[in-house]
C-alpha cells in the first residue's frame, strides 16, 4: 500500500457546518487494515492500524489477538480496536462460514476505498503447468470491490496484480522486510 498512496485514503463526508458539499479525500501516511470477523455476538470490523510499519510476524500476532478479543462473548473488542475512522481496505473471510468461493464484496461508506473477500483454498488440476501435462496446486478465490469515485478499475487491477505477486510468493515479505 505503500507504493499505492491511492489505497491508504479514505473519504469524508461533508459535514453540515462546512461551507463546501462535496467529500473530502484524505491521503494517510499509514497503511490501515479492517478486517470482518464473524463472532457469535455479531459482524465486527477490527482495524490493524499502521501495518506497513510492522513486520509479518506482529501483523500475525496482532490478527490473533483481534481474532481471540472478537470471539469472546461478550465481545472484547474496544474502541481502540476498532477506530471510527476505520482502515482504508477492508479484508473478508467469506470462507470462514460453509464452503465460499467468492463474494461480491461491497464498501460500506466511511470505510475506506477498498475491499476483499478471500475465498476458501482448494486443490485444482491445473492443465496450463508441468510442462503441458498439468500439475496439482492449490487455487484460492479473491474477489475485490473498490469505490470507483476514487479508484479506477485499471489502477485496482494493477495493485491486486501488486498484491497477488506477495501472495504467491510470500518469502519476498520477509525478503523485502515488509
């Protein structure tokens, strides 16, 4: 997100004191991430603030935590996890209930600029590897929604292309010290 500034904003309504209508557009200098947890006490959106100054293994820690605090009952997630301003993408587990493949993922207003809904991972025949022959690999869901008053389709495919490029080779996190 970093390379992507477009993907650290968010939006303001206008506020009815203002002189101006129109929203605002905000830049962060942070990379802040929402994500959905399903808990038994309801849908809860968490914010992991300022990812990109954090390494892999604390935004791992830092998930398992939000995850424990959401699932207590009653919830124990507080206001410091879950900010007013929210992340400026939002990530979704639509596999964590039944069998889910893919979604169509749509941003709530106030909640950024983007969203994903990652699926459940499967093993597939994949006839386009192994040299002509095929190969056995796992395949994995995404789908992406972004608010196209501030993102246009072509800059969300290049960053999900961006994007994909960590998930399918996750050591460059650690290599690249992200």
């Amino acid at each position: 997100m970093l390379e992507w500034p477009i993907f650290r904003s968010s939006i303001t309504p206008h506020s009815s004191t203002s002189e101006s209508s129109k929203p605002t557009l905000t830049i962060r200098p942070n990379a802040d991430i929402s994500i959905t947890l399903f808990t038994p006490t309801g849908l809860y959106t968490p914010t992991m603030q300022s990812v990109n100054t954090q390494s892999i293994y604390a935004l791992s820690s830092q998930l398992k935590y939000l995850s424990r605090l959401g699932r207590q009952t009653p919830c124990a997630l507080t206001p410091k996890e879950m900010p007013q301003r929210g992340g400026t993408i939002t990530v979704s587990n639509v596999s964590a209930i039944g069998a889910g493949d893919f979604a169509s993922p749509v941003l709530v207003p106030g909640c950024g600029v983007a969203i994903v809904a990652i699926g459940r991972t499967k093993w597939v025949w994949d006839v386009d590897r192994g040299d002509g022959k095929g190969e056995r690999r796992l395949r994995l869901g995404v789908s992406w929604s972004g608010d196209h008053r501030v993102v246009e389709g072509a800059e969300l495919a290049a960053f999900v292309e961006s994007w994909r490029g960590y998930v399918e080779a996750p050591q460059r996190l650690i290599r690249e010290g992200i």
